[in-house]
C-alpha cells in the first residue's frame, strides 16, 4: 500500500477514544428514532463512490492552469493516488478511465490495479478535442458531424474505448461529446441529432451484453448557442431510442441554476433510465467545485431519492456513482477524500430519513412536517458513523490529517518533476 498501515494505526490510536464515544451517542439518539446505527454503518461501508483518473490531477479553467507539485505523469501515477483516496476512506474502491488519456497495456493496468486494490469503473471516451496523428478534425463535431469520415472516426474511437474496457473488466462506456453550434442557423438542429442518434446506435450495437452505455448530458460548453445533448429530455429521448442497455448519466453540474436535478433523477428512476451520476457542485454554471461544497442540502436531496428507489426495490436500479470535478488550488487527493466523504454523507442522511412517516405527511399534504422530517435527517451529525466506518475497515478516521502526517505529496514531489500547465479534462 502506498501509505504505511503503522501511521494509519497511530493516527487513528490518537482519536480512537473520543470516536468511540462520539458513535455511542449518536447511536443513543438515533435508537430512540427507532435507527440501529450499526445497521447504517454496515450500509455505508458497502457504498463507494468511483474516482476519475483525471481528477487527481490539477486542473483548470480556459484561462490558466497552475500545477502542483508532485503532480501524476501518467495512468500508473494516477492509480497509485488514486490508492491512496482508497486506502485512508475505504470509500473508492474503483477508478474510471479516460481514453486515450490513459491509454496504455490493459494486462498492465489491470495488474497494476490489482495491486493497489482497485477496480475499474465505466470507460470514458473523448472526441470533444484532436489527438495527435488525427485523420479528421472534431472542430465541428464528431459523433453528430457533417462528415460522415468523422462520424465513423468518432465511433471507432468509442469502439476501442469498449476493447480496452473489456479486458480491464469495465462493464460501461460513459460517452459525453463537446458537439454544437455557437451561432443560430450555424447547425440544423434535426439533422444534427440523427447524424448524432445514428452513430449512437453503431456504438451501441457493439455494445457487449453485460455493459450498459451511459449518455451524459451538459446544457452548454464548450458550444455557447446550442448543444448536441443538452439536456435530460435530449438524453431520455437517446436512452430510449437505443435501447434497454442504454441510459442517462446525471451530471449534476450540467444544468441551469436553480433547475429541480432531484426531480429528473426521480423521473428517470421511475422509467427506469437513470444510469449514474457525476457527482460535484455549483455555484454559478459547470464549475465542477467540490462535492458538497456549496449546496450539501441538494446533495441529500438527490440521495434522498435515490434511497427512496432503493427502498421501494425498484427494478433495475443500479446507477453507477463517480466524482467529476476539477481541483484548482487544493490537493487533489484532499479534495477528492473529501468529496468521497461528502457522498457518503448524503447516503447516510438520506437512510436515516423516516420514509413512514414521510409518506403520511404527503398523503395528508401537511407540508410542513414533510419537509420538516427530510430536515431532521439532514441535520444529523453523522461524522461518528462515518468515521467508525472507515475504522472497521481499516481506513483513516480522519483521512486528510492522516495524509498530510504521511508526507505523501512532498515524497511524490521528488520522483515526479514539476509539469506545465498542459492539459485539462473535466466533462
Ligand atoms: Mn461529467
């Protein structure tokens, strides 16, 4: 393991009294709710969250990146920081891929993760940007493109993302394109979207059976007049013209502000299309800033749906869960032990809702207790069960303490030479 299992026990030493009784307490009060709170441990510590390769680099904005030191040179660093988000929160057990990104031998990178205890998540294709040596250009498009050379480049690319998937043990292809116009009349908007649903339906026909092809949706960027797939009506309409393997994937930054996002999950739970999340947060548009940083009561709100599907056993229901945000100017390792931490907090607060009761006071319309009942939920301190959690498991009670007492990133830092500011990546 990349950090030594002694430190994680000495660190943990030091807290491990107050943690224990910090747990008694909360476990005091939820039983009086009628809550075991080892029955809500027990669900947390099966839950993970996946990491993007990408995000444990730095990233940036179309303005400038500012690198930091210690930074991942390619996809074998990559995992190993990845390793350590899992080793210290035992909350991300499986990585996600993006190619050509990281492109290297899948018998190496399979082996590779093996030994570092990870797994691979769903496959991420890119046509949104020109890679080296490239017959046809994506600058206006690729999978929905004019050309028809460009929409067959376009779909051979997610062809081979699907290859190399198949022989790291991937069971899903996560396709978001950059496709659109930035001037009215530049795109015929109809014409567009079949160009864009027929070559949809060529990826999906090679589509193993057991992987599931999930669309994403964003509402803009980079096209600023109008895009492929902008929406979740777009992508509803996609998932249903392919077919039962396909479904959305909810990115929860793609939207306008303010819009419902917990209700669209809810809609495509219950037409069973809703495939997985991209989990950051938002304050004025796709600013991919940390899970829960900014709206944690949005987050609960959409685990609160999710816990409700899951309750209620419905059919299907298995959405896949990722983080996708860009860490600017903190320690990407930090950021994304947090966010994980986050995500598992939202699952927490939205099992320790009382659903009974709930669906009285929405039967009765007494919405001031309905919304008083999803609050009491929220506003339960479940840091102890979260901590005890990673503890049973032989994580870190506290992750980001731990990792900086490790001295990772300065120890890093002196293999790995500092980087420029090349290179972004956050869909
Ligand atoms: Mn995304």
């Amino acid at each position: 393991m990349m950090i030594d299992t002694s430190l994680i026990a000495e660190e943990n030493e030091a807290r491990a009294d107050h943690l224990r009784r910090d747990y008694d307490t909360l476990g005091e009060r939820l039983d009086r709710r009628g809550i075991a709170i080892d029955e809500i441990k027990r669900k947390v510590a099966a839950y993970g969250v996946a990491v993007p390769s990408w995000g444990v680099g730095t990233g940036g904005t179309r303005f400038a990146r500012f690198p930091g030191k210690g930074e991942p040179r390619n996809i074998f660093d990559k995992l190993e920081d990845c390793s350590v988000i899992q080793q210290l929160t035992r909350a991300t057990p499986n990585v996600s891929l993006h190619i050509p990104w990281d492109k290297a031998d899948p018998s190496e990178l399979k082996a590779r993760a093996g030994a570092l205890g990870l797994g691979f998540d769903a496959m991420n294709s890119n046509t949104f940007q020109d890679q080296d040596g490239q017959a046809h250009s994506y600058k206006f498009g690729s999978l929905s493109h004019t050309d028809a050379a460009t929409r067959r480049q376009a779909v051979e690319h997610n062809l081979e993302c699907i290859e190399i998937g198949k022989a790291i043990g991937s069971k899903a292809l996560t396709v978001w394109i950059g496709d659109g116009s930035n001037f009215p009349g530049q795109s015929h908007f109809a014409r567009q979207f079949d160009h864009y649903l027929k070559s949809a339906k060529e990826i999906y026909a090679n589509l193993p059976d057991d992987w599931r092809l999930l669309t994403e949706h964003k509402m803009y960027e980079p096209a600023f007049y109008s895009t492929v797939v902008q929406d979740w009506g777009s992508n509803y309409m996609i998932a249903q013209e392919l077919g039962p393997q396909a479904f959305c994937l909810v990115d929860l930054g793609h939207h306008a502000p303010n819009v419902n996002i917990e209700m669209i999950v809810s809609r495509l739970i219950q037409f069973g299309k809703l495939g997985g999340f991209h989990f950051n947060d938002s304050k004025y548009g796709d600013d991919d800033l940390d899970t829960g940083s900014i709206d944690p009561y949005r987050l609960f709100l959409v685990f609160n749906e999710l816990v409700d599907a899951e309750m209620r056993r419905v059919p299907g229901f298995n959405p896949a869960h990722m983080l996708d945000q860009s860490h600017n100017v903190t320690d990407p390792i930090e950021s994304l032990m947090v966010s994980a931490m986050e995500v598992q907090r939202a699952y927490a607060q939205a099992l320790l809702v009382d659903r009974d009761r709930l669906t009285e006071y929405q039967q009765d319309n007494d919405a001031l207790m309905a919304t008083t009942t999803l609050k009491a939920a929220f506003r339960t301190d479940v840091d102890p069960l979260l901590a005890m959690a990673r503890l049973d498991s032989g994580g870190a009670i506290d992750p980001v303490a731990t990792y900086r007492a490790s001295g990772y990133r300065q120890k890093v830092a002196q293999v790995r030479p500092d980087v420029s500011g090349a290179g972004g990546g956050i869909v």
